[in-house]
C-alpha cells in the first residue's frame, strides 16, 4: 500500500500563483468538501466588495488561483485561508476550515489507508524493498518518490511526501499500538537518497525502536531460510477482533480479512520474526551500521 502527493513550497514572490491542492475527480468527499469551502471564501468575499483580482493581490496570491480554489477546482491551503480570513474579516470562521480540509488535501487512497492503521491496535509488517512508509524520514521518502517512474510532478513528490509524514502520527496514539517491523538488513545499507540521508535515517530507526509499543527486527542477508521471499506482508488487527492483511506473494496480493487467509499470512510472519534478529540485537546492528555510513 502506498502513498501519494502535495504543493511545492512556496517562493519569495508574494504574488505569484502558488499551486493549491489539486482535487481528485473520482474523489466524491474531497469534491464535495473543496466546493464547500470554495462557495464559502467567495461568499465572503463578495461581501467585502472585493473583486477576485483584488482579494488575491491583498492575500497574496494570484486572481487565477482564487478563482479555481472558489470553483473547488482547488483545496487552499492553510496558509491561503488564514490570510483570507485575516483580509476579509472572518473571525476565525475561514480559519477553521483547515480542520475540514486536513485530510482530504490527501489522495483517497491514503487517507483510507491513514484511517485503518488508526484503527489498529496491532500492526506487523515485514519489508524486502525499503523501509515501512511509518519509519521513513521525510528526505528518505522523498528519495523514494523522485526515484518512481513515470516520474512525479515536484509538487506531486511534496504532497506524497507530506501525505506518509502524516501517518506518523500512530507513534502517538493513545492507547499506543503494538507496532512490529521486520526490514531486510539491505534496506538499512542502500543509501537511497545519499549518505547523509541514510545516517539520519538510521538514527530515526534507533529513535522509534527505543519506543516500549514499538518492535524493530532485521533480516539478515545471510540467513539461509527466509520465509519471506515472496515478498512484503503486513497484518493489522483491531479492537473489535477483526483484522486485514495483504501479502505480495499470497491471495493475489490482494487486501484478505477472511480468517483462514489472516492465519496464513500471520504464521508466514511469525517465522519471519523468529528467523530474524531479536529487537535488541537488531538496535545494535543498526546502530553499528550507523557507525560504518
């Protein structure tokens, strides 16, 4: 499962066009939340007596952006509505909206996939390929989405960038979950995105590993029996008893919440584990890792 896109940052020039969030057609809550808030931002301005250029020229930003983000051709971001609000007089009403739009400025996919890990009160995932989007830094995710071809539009990079970013936030849920990783040890060498950009990553992982809801496990590339090579498995389970998980190499690779299936693909994981490096030695060959990058 993965995830995707956001805006550029912005440049010095205060007029110019920034790009807004753009809206998912076949995305039926992000349309409908986008016109809304679109519908309201013109409202208000049609109240103060100001013309569309006017607005965006005391806001800002250009006349073409305030007109698309009023057609909800467009999701404002924070910053656009905060000056709004400040320009037109709102009160904090246009403000507020930021809470409306904070998830549907995602891509469906990954708002759907933020909402079951949020729902989960154990998630294991196994990865052969690079590290669990959870653990990622933002440059390490970064790398990741310049590296995928067809290639991303920059601003496409941003919002999958700041996209994953936001589903760290399971790290400080309360109750916390149990979460469980299992990387590849090549997934700790390869230098995606440079040195530097490894060695903080690495430091992240001995940060989130010294979590108490938090197992981190490596795969050695020398371990003659793997049982997971037929490639990345993950299992959540939730509060209610019921739980779903999607291998690469089980069931199509399709997303199972059939019984039978889960059991398959948590004993795959739990042999996994077992012919892994505990979590303990698994810091420690992190951290020396660390020392030779």
């Amino acid at each position: 499962m993965s995830v995707d896109e956001v805006v550029a940052a912005r440049g010095d020039d205060g007029g110019a066009d920034e790009p807004g969030w753009e809206v998912d057609p076949d995305d039926e809550s992000g349309v409908a939340m986008a016109a809304t808030v679109g519908r309201q931002i013109k409202a208000w301005r049609e109240a103060a007596g100001l013309r569309a250029g006017e607005f965006g020229a005391a806001i800002g930003y250009g006349e073409d952006l305030v007109y698309k983000v009023e057609g909800g051709r467009r999701i404002p971001r924070p910053e656009f509505l905060d000056r709004a609000d400040e320009v037109l007089g709102a009160d904090g009403k246009l403000a507020l909206l930021k809470r409306e739009l904070a998830e549907v400025r995602y891509p469906k996919k990954v708002r759907d996939l933020a909402r079951v890990e949020a729902r989960a009160v154990e998630l294991m995932a196994y990865g052969d390929h690079n590290l669990h989007g959870l653990l990622q830094t933002a440059e390490y995710a970064r790398a990741l989405f310049e590296m995928r071809l067809p290639a991303y539009e920059p601003d496409a990079i941003e919002h999958a960038v700041a996209a994953r970013m936001a589903r760290q936030a399971i790290f400080e849920r309360t109750p916390a979950p149990a979460l469980s990783f299992v990387q590849e040890e090549a997934t700790l060498r390869r230098p995606l995105g440079g040195t530097m950009v490894l060695r903080r990553q690495l430091e992240r992982l001995l940060s989130i590993g010294q979590l108490r809801q938090v197992s981190i496990q490596v795969m050695p590339i020398a371990r003659e029996e793997h049982a997971g090579m037929q490639g990345e498995t993950q299992v959540l389970k939730f509060k209610d008893g019921t739980a779903l998980g999607r291998s690469e190499g089980a069931f199509t690779g399709r997303a199972v919440s059939d019984p039978k299936q889960l059991r398959i693909l948590e004993l795959r994981y739990g042999m996994i584990r077992a012919q892994a490096l505990p979590p303990r030695e698994s810091l420690a060959f992190i951290e020396h890792l660390l020392g030779e990058t």
